[in-house]
C-alpha cells in the first residue's frame, strides 16, 4: 500500500467529524491525482516543433515537384536525327513539295497562290509565289532552314545527301 | 504502461514521402506510355502497308490521296473493321504524290506513295524517330513519313 491511497476507514472514529472530513477530503485528493494521472496517460502527444519542420519541408518538396516544371522529372525523349539527316529529310519533303506544285501547274496552266491548292502541304514546307513562273519554297525545322527559287535546278534543292535518301527510299 | 508515443512518422510525413516518390517514377512511366504509343503507330503502319499492297495486287493502282485522318476509301476492305487512321495522340495520312518530273538522275514520271504518322506531341514524334531503321522513311518535326513504294 502507498502513500497516496487513502487510509482505511477507521469505523470507531467514524462519529467523529473531523475524522469524516478528513476521509471525505482524502477521498477527493485521491480522485482528483487519479485523474490528473489518466490525463496523461491517455493526453494525445503533442507534435514536437522538429516534426512540424519535417511534416512541412516534406509537404512542401511534394507540392513544388507535381506543380512546378522540375528538370529531370519530364519525360525525356530527344529528337533522334543527327542535323544532316534532318536537312536531307528537310530537302526531300520540299522536293516532293515542288514537284507537288509542277503537277498543279501542268494541269492547271498556272502556279498556285497558296501550297493548299496542290493539296495537303508538306509539313514544314512554306510557299512563296514569287511572279507568274517563278516561286520559293521555304523548308524550316528546329535546327535546319532551307530556300529553294524555281529557277534553281531540282537538283540543288535536293542536295547530295538529300538524293541519296530519297534514292535509297524508293524501294 | 505509458501511451507515449516514441519515432515513427506522421501520417503527413507519409503522404509526402510517398508523394515526392511517386512523381520521381512519374516520367518513367510516363516515358514508357509514350513509347509504347509509338510502337502502336508504327504498327498501324505495316497494317497499311499490307492493306495497300493487297489492293495494288488487285487493281494495278494505288489508293487515291486522303485527307489526314481519313480512310481512303478504297482501303477499306484491305483493312480491319474499324480500323481507323485517327487515333487521338496521332494521326495517319495516306499520302499519294505525283512526281511529273521524276528524280533528278531519272526524268520519268513517278507515282510515290506512303504513310505518314502526324502528331502535335513532340515526345510521341521523337519516339517515332527513334524506332523506325534508316532506309524508306524521313523525319520532320513531329512527323514521319513511310514510304511504301515509288513507281
């Protein structure tokens, strides 16, 4: 038996008062440190100020890499064409280009206006009609740009490298 | 026995932690979708190819010009039922050009026919790029564009 529980009622004295008082109040003082001793026994631990610094740099690293554009954490597939295979695919689409619009001119006693006249136009390919015979085409990628006039031989709008690919392509 | 509790981590230690994690491995996944969307295209290529060259057995011609994402038409029975040419990310684009002037070398006049796979994804056409061997195809920008024979 401790101290702090309360003595045993002694039944003699239970007539007196002042010994009813005093049991009365020991009852008291040992409810209430009973209940100061359930409170911290189940008191919800308080987050301690290094869990609130964690819980908040963690929270906030999470926010920034799903709204901000992060490097490293876009998917990453680069164009794989080294810049010569890109000017020859370049040439190549702006040669069937011209031949697109030398097709609309035999059959239509002119030359267009505008590219869309000869069909759907090649991608990356602009069309400048320069006068009643004569016309530009332009040929423009990321890293690669192109001018042709008509008056040039379709020779040099392909290029070496540009007619031999389209020579290999041609099964 | 105290209820105190000692370590661990709270739950919004976790959600983060799992958070930051899952958009670590986000890109690779994401990487992984793309390619294997263009795998898909370049399949529906040879579908074409195959289909194409069923009706040139048959008719001695090539199908006519088709607007992007559009069947021609007289594709349709060479293909599968419900094949389609728009397939959302991308599109194919039956292209049939008439070269009056031939080659350069070779003045005849040819007929050169192909598919092209069109895009407005970047990563998706560079996937594209990456796939396809070095002969009968060129690249520009987010297209690419198969070449299936020249006559």
């Amino acid at each position: 038996m401790t101290e702090s529980e309360p003595k045993p009622l002694d039944r003699k004295s239970l007539s007196d008062d002042k010994e009813g008082t005093r049991v009365i109040d020991e009852v008291l003082r040992d409810q209430a440190r009973r209940e100061v001793l359930r409170d911290i026994a189940y008191r919800r631990p308080s987050a301690s100020l290094r869990t609130r610094v964690v819980a908040g740099v963690l929270g906030l690293v999470a926010l920034v890499t799903w709204t901000l554009p992060v490097p490293g954490l876009r998917p990453d597939i680069p164009f794989p064409l080294p810049p010569a295979d890109e000017e020859a695919a370049l040439r190549i689409a702006a040669y069937i280009q011209a031949q697109q619009v030398e097709a609309f001119r035999l059959s239509s006693g002119r030359l267009p206006d505008q590219l869309r006249e000869t069909g759907e136009p090649m991608p990356g390919i602009s069309y400048q009609k320069l006068d009643a015979r004569t016309y530009s085409l332009n040929g423009t990628t990321e890293r690669t740009t192109i001018r042709w006039i008509s008056s040039d031989s379709s020779a040099a709008l392909l290029g070496k490298n540009g007619a031999q690919r389209l020579r290999g392509m041609i099964p | 026995m105290s209820a105190h509790r000692r370590g661990g981590f709270t739950l919004v230690e976790v959600v983060a932690v799992v958070s930051i994690l899952a958009r670590i491995a986000l890109p690779n996944v994401q990487e992984a979708l793309i390619r294997a969307r263009a795998a898909a295209a370049m399949g529906d290529v040879e579908v074409v190819r195959t289909a194409a060259a069923n009706y040139y057995a048959r008719n001695n011609a090539w199908p006519g010009e088709a607007p992007p994402g559009v069947v021609p038409a007289e594709l349709l029975d060479d293909l599968p039922d419900e094949f389609s040419f728009d397939r959302g990310e991308y599109r194919l684009d039956w292209e049939r050009w008439t070269l009056p002037n031939g080659l350069p070398e070779d003045t005849t006049p040819r007929i050169l026919v192909g598919v092209l796979i069109a895009t407005p994804d970047e990563m998706l056409g560079n996937a594209v790029a990456a796939l396809i061997d070095n002969s009968g195809w060129y690249s520009l920008g987010h297209n690419s564009t198969f070449l299936i024979d020249g006559l």
